[in-house]
C-alpha cells in the first residue's frame, strides 16, 4: 500500500527566505519510528537549508539547527508544526531577521 500525503505545501517567508512542509501517513511506522507518519520540514535562507525536521530511513526522528543535528521526540503532527515554527522564530530571532 501507499503512503497518503496530508501536506506538501512552500510558504514564501521573504524574498530569499521560505519553508518547505511535507508529511505522509504510512501505513506502518518506519522501522526506526514508532508512530505511522514521515516528515520533511526545512526553512530555507539565502539557498541554504538553515533548520530542518525529518525521519529518514535508519536515522529515526531528528532536527537539525544550523550544523547541529539532535534527535527530536515525535509526539503528534501538530505538535511537530509547533516545535518547527518555534525554531523558524528562534533562527529568525538569533540571526536578525525579522
């Protein structure tokens, strides 16, 4: 069976600045996730991936801020946007933009 998209959506942000949203509902959990959703959330700046949440195949559920990548606790979808839209104002906030 396939896996069902619930969003693909870009959000211009600025104009050298957007966010990128992307999640499925599989119908088992990846193998290294124990929930039924993969997801690809990035904020883009200036053509760089600045922060980005995801949970590829053997790495489980993880985010990267800058060059640092830690794991992060999936807990719900909406939960997931919360926490990602925390870190874009949090980026945004250390790094001058508005």
């Amino acid at each position: 069976m396939r896996a069902t998209a619930l969003i693909r959506r870009r959000v211009v942000l600025a104009a050298d600045a957007f966010v990128e949203i992307v999640v499925w509902r599989l119908h088992q959990p990846l193998p290294s996730s124990s929930h039924e959703f993969k997801y690809r959330l990035a904020y883009v700046v200036e053509s760089e991936c600045v922060l980005r949440y995801d949970n590829e195949l053997g790495k489980g559920d993880h985010r990267h801020f800058g060059t640092e990548e830690t794991s992060y606790t999936f807990s719900t979808p909406d939960q997931l946007m919360a926490d990602f839209n925390a870190d874009v104002m949090r980026w945004n906030s250390e790094h001058g933009r508005s």
